[in-house]
C-alpha cells in the first residue's frame, strides 16, 4: 500500500489517485475520494464524471453521513465535505483503495473495489461508534450519471427508474448510439429506504456537493425519478450503532448490457462473500507481480519493481486506457503493443492476446489504424510512420521469451477502407472486416515489407511522425526522414528475416537481409554527426538533431537505439551514449531530457511539437519513456553506474522523499509520470501519471537491463549491469510451480561480468548463464559471482543506494538522508 497522511489543512498538490479495474470496468479514486466510474470503455461510457480538473478534483460519487439527532453531515472522505481540522487517512493497494476518518464519535472505514471480471464497484462503508451513546445515523450515497463520453452532452437524456424487483435505481442513456441499451445501476445492498434521481433536490438550486440542501434540512427524499431531470442517484438508508459497535452498509455501482442482467448482478452480489471477492483480485495481483521479486540496495528500485510497474501497466495502460489526465478508452497501435512487451514475462496470454488484437487492426496494404475503439472498431488511419514496425519487433519479442511459435500460425483478418487521399494527413472512419484474412507471420510480413521505402538518405521515411508525433511537419512532403525509426526497422526486420527462414520465405528473408544492410550502411554513412547521431532530415533536406541546429541539437533516442537496435557500431554506440551524459542528463535537476534546446523560433517547422512551451512534455522537457530508453542503453554498453544512477534519478519515489521535493514535483510518487517539465520556473513538476507506456519500460530497464533476468524460451539467461558500489543482489522468479531464487555477490565492485556460478550447488558455465526451466515445483538455487569485466571497471559512488556516475561530473542532489527532520516529515509516507 502507498498511505497519504492528510493531516490539519493538509492537501496532496495534486490529485494523488489509484486506478482500480478489470478488463472491461473499472474507476479512478484520488486520496480525498473523487474520481470516476467507467464500463466497457472509459472514454465512451462513463457511469460518473470524469474530471481532470487538478485544483478542484470534483468527485462524481460521494457518500454522506447525517447524525439523526445532532443534525451534523459530513463524509468518510476529504470530499466532498472537508473537515480542515481533522485528519484524512488514504490506502491506495493494487486492485483496492482504503479511507480512514474519524468524526463526530464515529469511525468511519471506507474499502472500494471492484472484482475480476463483473462490472460493479463495490464500496463497503465500516462505521464504529466509538462514544458512549446509541448512534442513530443516516448514510447516502450520491452518483451523478454521464452514461457516455461527457455530462453535459447526454444529461438530458438520461432516464432514471426503480427497479421494482431489485429496489436498486436503474439508469440508461438511449441516446448513447453505442451503449443505449445498457443498464447502470446503484444499490445498497436492498438496505436503500429513500431515494431520488433529481440533483437539484439534493444539492439544492445553486448547490454545492459540500452542503447538499436535503442532508442540511433533514427532509426526505421525494423518490422523483424518470427523465427530464438533472439526473443523478441518491440512496439512503439509515442504521443504528450500538455504543462501540460496528455496522457495515454496502454500495454497488455497476452496469450491465440490460435489465435482467442488472437484477442478476445485483441478487448476485447481495449473497456474494465480498472478502471472498477481494481476496480473490488480491491474489490475482500478488500473483502477478510476484513473478519477479527483487532485493537491491536500492530500496525505491524494489518498491516500484515488485509490484508498482507492473500493476499501473496491466491495470491502467492495458485495461482502463484512462488516467487523471486523459480518458481515452481507445488502444494506442504502438501503444499498448509496447505495454504488452513489459507482461511477455508476467502474463503471455495478455500479450498474445493483444498481438492478435493489434494485428487485426491492420489495412490489406499494411498500414495500421494509430489507435482504434475496441467496441465499435472505428479508428483513425494516418501517415504516421512507426506503428508498423512495432508489430512485428513486439510479435519478436513475444516469441523470443516464450517460444510460442504457433502464435505466429494464427488467423487474423484485414481491414479494408479508404485510402488517405493525396495531402490528407489522417481520417477518422469505421473500416470493415475484410475477407481476406492471414497469419500472424503475413500482418506481420506485410507490416514490414510497407516499411521499405526510403528516402534521400537511404532511411525510413518519417511521414506523419514517427515515436514523436509531435514532428508530424518534418516529413509531411514526403521527404524527411528519421534516423531513430531506421534502428527500430533494422531490430525488426533482423528478428524476422529468422523467422522468414524458418517458413521457407526465402524472397522475403533475402529482401529483408538486403535492406537490413542497406539500413546499417546509412546509417553510419548519413546519420553519423561526428559526436552523436542525427535524429533526421526534414523534407527540404535540412538535417534534424544535428550539431549545426538551431534546436534540437541532439535528440536521446537516436542514441539509444544505435545501441538497442544492436545495429550501431561499438564505438560510436559508446560516443553517442556519452554525448546523451553529457548533453541531456541534468542530475542537478533532476532531469533526463528528450532533446535540447527545445524548439522555439526555428524552422523548418517540425509540427505541433512546437505548441507545447519549450520544456513542456517534448517539447525538451524529460520523457520519461526516451529517457529509460537510455538506462537500457547504458546498461547495454555495460555501464552499470550510469544506468542505475539514471533509473534513480526516473524513479518517482526520488521525487518525493522530501516536502520540498514533493511540493516541486506534485503528481504522485509511486507511479510514473509521463514527463517531467524542465521549463523555467515549472523545473522538475511531473505532468501526466499513470497514463503513460513508460512504467512498462521502466520494469523491463530495472529487471532486465540492470538486473540481467531475460526469459528466453523456457530458459534464464543472466547478464547483470549493476553499478560498482552494489556488493551484490538477490531475486526470487516464479516459473509454473517452480521457484528460482538468485544470489548475486559483486566482491571486487565490477559492473559487468560472470567470474563464477553455480546452479543447485553445481557449477555451471558463465559466458552467458543460461538456465533452462523445470516446472518441478522445486525451488532452485543459482548462485552468481561477479568479476572483472574489463581492465577500467571503476568503483562508483560508495553510498550503494543511491549509484552515481556521470560523465559531466556532475553529481545528482544531496540525499534526503542530509534534510532535516521537519522536511523528511512529509504528508506522504511509504
């Protein structure tokens, strides 16, 4: 659990939030308890308000206690009704939430969760009298109905209705053309007395949620529902609490595809064992995230890889697709294929799933709809340049660390629709299902072989954008092209020219294998900059991250991915690598930065990367996922102190574990933020959270890069890059029943290197460690001694948890260890 101590007048600096869901429902909670509801898809079909508003954080649920004889109302949560004297406690756990308060002799425990599958949150209010007198109270809970993509756009044609079976209140929106038959619904447990579907009884005419009239007045509820309301759900009921007793009230929120399933899912869930139910999502998430477990010197390392990382992946990036600061709803194409990269080791049948999902996205010419809604298919068709490549560079790497080798034998549809016409940069549209379906191989083939175009340079095209949407002016001729997306292609293209083999694809594999050197040739030939590599061309053929810049003078990921791609050679690897040291990591600030400068005034335009301020998001601030890009690189080249210092300075709990640390970053420590500003005046403010593909990156760059664990086909290959100041590590790993515990010993302080090793007391051959699985359900002991990786292997900073080394020489900020006891006591504690 991450707990939020809000103390006296005490606030998060900005909404601090937990995102709970399973495939297809789910909701947001901050610590002072708002946030939304969602079914089906969380952009589209909204049960509750989604708010992105970061200073008011308006909850679209509330609950509402009412003492019956003293007349006093307040809420088991900071919101809507904010005592600033009193003390707000908030638990957010993988899959759960938990609120704690006490007030008026009553102490009041809020647990909201949702389960596996059925769509219902489950919200179970613990009330304990803790005075000396019988209490008579009344609960009510409060939701205000969306039943699609905004409030404002489908309010009046909510319609609202009780149930006269159920007694829960019904609610349906048959203006939603995609969900207007579907049902949502609110209950208490059969405990609700009174009720009204109309918000302006509640609140009053110019009300407020914090001083709703009809809790303030003491009247009953009208039981006024149907349409033409302003609509929400007010359920009341009341309970009597003897002197320290316990009483439990019970909430259901859900939805369902009519109104017999409604009834179902809630006779259902009034019988069901609901600690049943939460064991049940807990061991689902122990389960998951325990596949790794690791113990470092690091301790904010282990905090966010065993369990962090991987939770705000499957259960924000893969299921919810929705984030404080953007509900979307739909799949990224490069997205979540990216996402699913991270599970290949955790869940495979999620990332198999989801190849085949994304593969079905894609056009009989090969190009891909960018992103896509799952529920009705429609999409938008673009220019942009990368999407392509992902599918079979993550297809690889699905195959390399399962062996699943059937996958690629599957069958899988086309789409079919209207070409982009001449000069249109993208289309929105509903393309249909095509007769012509192939194998994965084939959507995979067909993606690279639409790939092979080049331009003056002899590199990929960028078109529309490439990983950087924003630079969707630098190739919109026709013209410019990138150096990053030819790395990618070459990874790509290399892992499937085997596979071309294999299948007895002999045309494919000798065209592939010819512009694999073709691409390596270029590379080193147009893109080499003298200290760095160029990261393009735009269509006027001026060179784009470039020394000679005006801005942009180097960009990170063309760097990484010389090294990444394994297509860059050794030595200009290493000089790009120390170049991004030298250039873009700011550990005085905290920062690793995409590019710099930032685009202000220059042309040629790159595209609406310049509407963002300069050090805003790309626009030169730090991204956060180009940034772990260079761990992994660094880790790569076998800098162990490098890579571990950067991860360090990326982990949001770093940012935080001061008050002042906390008061600059703002946005929560305990998942990663999409970016951090380096604008001047906003340095080190995290921006968008949860949201964002970087937390699976960052797992991979700890647990694979650093740690050396890469799962390759039923077997453990072993490769640690640590820094030099770690005197050792240990990792537990699940595989089927069987359990791997490692011990790595690092006696002389190297970063890289295998000295001895030894598996179930055995000894075993180092170079590399390769350790083929046994689902025995043994638990297996491997034993792993460092040494010497090369003559020069320094020792790194002697604090071991917190590894530094940069090449500028300069040194990241002072530990939290030197603050003073006043600042370490902050409202947010681990």
């Amino acid at each position: 659990e991450y707990v939020i101590v809000l103390g006296p007048g005490q606030s998060t600096p900005a909404p601090w939030i937990n995102v709970i869901a399973n495939p297809g429902f789910g909701f947001q909670v901050s610590a002072e308890g708002g946030g939304y509801t969602w079914s089906v898809n969380s952009r589209e079909h909204q049960l509750t308000p989604w708010s992105n508003d970061p200073v008011t954080d308006r909850p679209g649920q509330a609950f509402y206690l009412r003492d019956e004889d003293t007349g006093d109302v307040w809420s088991p949560t900071a919101l809507p009704i904010r005592d600033e004297a009193a003390t707000y406690v908030a638990r957010h756990g993988w899959g759960y939430s938990r609120f704690e308060h006490s007030a008026h002799g009553i102490a009041a425990e809020l647990l909201e969760y949702v389960p596996r599958a059925d769509p219902i949150k489950i919200s179970r209010l613990k009330l304990r009298n803790t005075s000396s007198r019988v209490r008579r109270l009344s609960m009510t809970a409060y939701v205000e109905w969306v039943l699609g993509a905004s409030r404002a756009a489908g309010a009046a044609f909510v319609t609202t209705r009780i149930d006269p079976e159920s007694g829960a209140m019904l609610a349906n929106n048959l203006w939603n053309p995609a969900f207007g038959e579907r049902v949502a619904f609110l209950d208490l447990a059969g405990r609700q007395r009174e009720w009204t579907g109309d918000r302006r009884e509640f609140i009053g005419r110019n009300g407020v949620l914090a001083w709703p009239a009809a809790l303030v007045d003491g009247s009953s509820l009208s039981g006024r529902v149907g349409s033409g309301l302003d609509p929400c759900a007010v359920l009341q009921t009341t309970v009597e609490i003897a002197p320290h007793g316990v009483a439990e009230i019970v909430c259901f929120l859900g939805d369902a595809p009519n109104d017999g399933e409604a009834r179902s899912l809630i006779a259902r869930y009034r019988e069901t064992d609901l600690d049943a139910v939460l064991e049940e999502v807990k061991r689902f998430w122990e389960s998951t995230v325990g596949t790794v477990q690791v113990k470092t010197p690091d301790r904010s390392m282990d905090i966010m890889l065993n369990g962090w990382l991987t939770y705000q992946t499957l259960a924000c990036r893969v299921w919810s697709r929705s984030g404080f600061y953007q509900a979307s709803g739909a799949y990224g194409f490069r997205d979540q294929l990216q996402d699913c990269m991270a599970l290949a080791t955790v869940h495979p049948s999620v990332t198999r799933e989801h190849l085949l999902a994304a593969a079905s996205r894609q056009f009989v010419e090969g190009d891909v709809q960018h992103w896509w809604l799952p529920h009705s298919g429609q999409g938008v068709r673009t220019r942009i340049s990368d999407d392509r490549a992902w599918l079979a560079y993550a297809a690889a790497h699905y195959l390399k660390v399962t062996g699943d080798v059937a996958v690629l034998e599957e069958t899988v549809a086309f789409l079919e629709g209207e070409p982009l016409a001449p000069g249109e940069s993208d289309s929105f549209s509903l393309p249909t299902i095509s007769e012509d379906a192939a194998s994965l191989y084939e959507h995979c083939a067909r993606a690279l072989d639409a790939s092979l175009v080049v331009g003056a340079h002899g590199l990929p095209l960028i078109g529309g954008g490439d990983w950087n949407d924003g630079m969707n002016r630098v190739g919109e001729a026709g013209k410019g092209e990138s150096v990053w997306l030819g790395w990618l292609l070459y990874a790509a293209l290399d892992d499937f020219a085997g596979f071309a083999d294999r299948r007895g694809d002999e045309r494919r594999a000798a065209t592939w294998r010819a512009h694999i050197t073709a691409l390596k040739s270029a590379l080193e030939r147009e893109a080499w900059d003298g200290l760095w590599y160029r990261r393009g061309w735009f269509d006027d053929g001026s060179p784009l991250g470039s020394a000679a810049s005006e801005e942009c003078r180097i960009d990170s990921i063309a760097q990484s991915w010389a090294v990444l791609s394994g297509a860059g050679l050794p030595e200009r690897a290493a000089q790009a690598m120390a170049a991004v040291d030298r250039e873009l990591i700011l550990p005085h600030d905290g920062l690793a930065l995409l590019f710099t400068p930032p685009f202000d005034r220059s042309s040629p335009d790159p595209g609406y990367i310049k509407g963002y301020p300069p050090g805003v998001r790309e626009n030169g601030g730090q991204y956060t996922h180009a940034a772990l890009w260079s761990v992994m690189a660094f880790a790569g080249i076998g800098e162990g102190d490098k890579a571990a210092a950067l991860f360090w300075m990326l982990n949001p709990i770093n940012h935080a574990r001061t008050r002042t640390d906390m008061q600059r970053y703002k946005v929560e420590p305990y998942v990663v933020a999409a970016d951090v500003y380096s604008a001047t005046g906003h340095v080190g403010r995290g921006g968008w959270t949860w949201y964002t593909g970087s937390a699976g990156w960052m797992q991979r760059a700890g647990v694979e890069a650093i740690l050396g664990v890469q799962i390759e086909q039923g077997a453990l290959r072993f490769d640690p890059c640590i820094p030099s100041s770690w005197p050792g590590f240990e990792l537990t790993l699940q595989h089927g029943a069987s359990r791997y515990e490692i011990v790595v010993e690092n006696p002389q302080g190297v970063q890289r290197g295998v000295a001895t090793a030894e598996f179930d007391g055995a000894p075993i051959a180092t170079s590399p460690v390769l350790i083929p699985f046994s689902d025995d359900g043994a638990v297996h002991r491997l034993l792993v001694r460092l040494g010497p990786h090369r003559a020069d292997s320094g020792r790194g900073d002697p604090d071991p948890s917190r590894p530094t080394e940069f090449a500028n020489g300069d040194r990241r900020a002072q530990s939290s260890d030197a603050a003073s006891a006043e600042e370490r006591a902050g409202d947010a504690r681990i």
